[in-house]
C-alpha cells in the first residue's frame, strides 16, 4: 500500500519540475520531502525521479505511478467531501438567507420539512434584501440564499464561485384601492392607461427595481408617493388608502394584509425571478439537502392567478 502523503509528493514534483519548487508548495523543506521520495521509491521497487542541475524530471516509472497517484488522490479527496457532507447532517448548522416576502410565505415550510428530517441541525435564518444575499453565500456567511430579481432590470452574471438557480417566476401587477376605476374590466390593463395616474413609487433607488420603475416612467406613470422601502406592506397600505396605484410581484398582491383590488398588465413582460444561490456541488450536505426541498416545494407554491376581485390577504 501506497503512502498518501508520499504520493501527493510525487505529484508535486511533476507539476513543479523541481524538488525544492514542491516543497514549498507542500511546506516541508527539502531534505524532508526527498526523504518522502526515497520511501516511495523503496515501495515501488523502481527509481522515480532523476535530479539534475536545474531540478528533477519523472523516469518512466515516476511518470506512470503520478499518473495513478492522481486518480487515487482524486477519489480521497472525493470521499473525504462526500463523509463531510454526511456529517453535516448529523450535526452542525445551516445558515439559510432570505428576502422578506420569501421568508415569510415560502421558506417556512421547507425549512419545517426540512428540521423534520434533521431535527439535529441547528438552523439559522437572516435577511438579506436582494442582491446582498448573493454577497453573503460569496463570503460565506450563509450556506444558501434566497434572491430576486427583475424584469425588466439589465442583469449581469452571478460571481465567480456561485450559482443562482431560478425557482418561481411571477408576473408583477396592478394593485389599486377596492373599487378603483382602474380595477374595472376583465382583461389585462394596458400599462400605457397609468399614463398621469398617480403611482405608489417602490424604492426607485432599490437596484432590483430600478428597471420596472424605469419602465413605469417611460410609460408616463406619474409618482404620487415615494416609498423608500423595499418592503411591500407599507406599499399595500398606502395603496389601500387610496393614495395611488402600485405594481407589485403577483405574492405580494395576493397575500396582502390590507383590502385591495388586483389587474394583471399588459405586456406581461413585468415579472420577478424568485432564485436560490448557492455554491453546487462544494454545498454542505445540509445546503444540498435544503436545495432539493427548495426545487420541490416552491414550484408548488406559486400564488393564484390574479383577479380583478378584492383581496384582503
């Protein structure tokens, strides 16, 4: 049986050219790393490498063992991940972030399937008002993340290290004050008919919505009111006092506290990307169990077709 740490010195030796090279690399000195090299060579019963004056260089016999050495090291290195990632759900802790709509319509209920399950794993929820959350799996503050994003916006690539995976796509629409006039009718609502209607603006300096409220303005939408935060609840509620009309995502409308009138809009361009980031296949074995219930769960819970009758939440 090969040593491993003998084995990874021969690795290094090929990639490095040089005896000296591969053990900085390794951090071991020299003496002690050709002492490592001399045991394996005694295990192989062949000569590996040959020194020169400008390093050292594999012998035919060097080359094939690095070349198995690789494998084997690969697949240690593979089972070492796969029984971490066993072991993180039998213990240890799940750092999950979120934006408030997702927090408190949809993750609930994942994460109680989830604690179900792993009643061992100690779980941890902060919030993160997108796109921080992407920020925060990059630094490695949470584990996984809830995000949003939307359209129309100018949308760049994730950074380098994380992925982020759509899971609901909702459409954004009108919500009025009951019996509003704009509530009126059973087809969608031109957008171009909020042209000098006054208009509950949300966060115009939020960067998810800057595009939509961009949008908003080009259509000749007028701000009565500018609401600076990016939660939706003071939003329905100015709106629901009658002091404007409001594009909002089709959750946010349909499970609104205050008494409202909905109307989907046309073109139906206006929409939210509700996505999960997280890191793939480097994800603990808890993130990527959380990941899995994610892609079931929220699929099933997107929010009923809107409709031009009141909706009180």
């Amino acid at each position: 049986m090969y040593d491993p740490t003998r084995l990874a010195a021969l690795v290094a030796v090929a990639e490095a050219g040089s005896i000296t090279r591969a053990a900085a690399r390794l951090g071991y000195t020299a003496p002690a790393l050709s002492q490592q090299l001399a045991k394996l060579e005694r295990e192989a019963g062949a000569t590996l490498l040959v020194r020169h004056h400008r390093g050292a260089r594999l012998t035919a016999a060097g080359e094939l063992l690095a070349g198995r050495a690789r494998r084997v090291l690969d697949e240690l290195d593979q089972a070492r991940h796969e029984l971490a990632r066993l072991a993180g759900l039998s213990g240890g802790r799940l750092r999950v972030g979120t934006f408030t709509t997702a927090g408190i319509h949809l993750l609930p209920p994942v994460l109680s399937a989830f604690r179900r399950a792993h009643p061992e794993v100690e779980l941890a929820v902060a919030d993160y008002e997108p796109p921080a959350g992407i920020a925060a799996v990059v630094a490695g503050e949470v584990d996984l993340a809830l995000t949003h994003a939307y359209e129309p916006a100018a949308a760049g690539p994730p950074p380098v290290g994380v992925l982020v995976e759509p899971l609901l796509v909702e459409e954004l629409v009108l919500v009025t004050s009951v019996g509003h006039r704009l509530s009126e009718g059973t087809g969608r609502l031109p957008v171009g008919e909020l042209a000098g209607r006054p208009l509950i603006s949300s966060a115009p300096t939020h960067p998810p919505r800057r595009g939509v409220e961009n949008a908003l303005a080009e259509a000749g939408a007028t701000p009565a009111v500018v609401c600076e935060s990016p939660g939706y609840a003071l939003v329905c509620a100015l709106v629901s006092a009658g002091l404007g009309v409001a594009v909002v995502p089709e959750m946010v409308a349909s499970m609104a506290a205050a008494p409202l009138s909905v109307r989907r809009l046309e073109p139906a361009s206006f929409r939210r990307t509700i996505s999960v980031v997280h890191r793939g296949d480097r994800s603990t074995a808890a993130a990527a169990t959380l990941l899995a219930l994610l892609r079931g769960g929220f699929g099933r819970g997107s929010t009923a077709p809107a409709t031009n009758r009141p909706s009180v939440g």
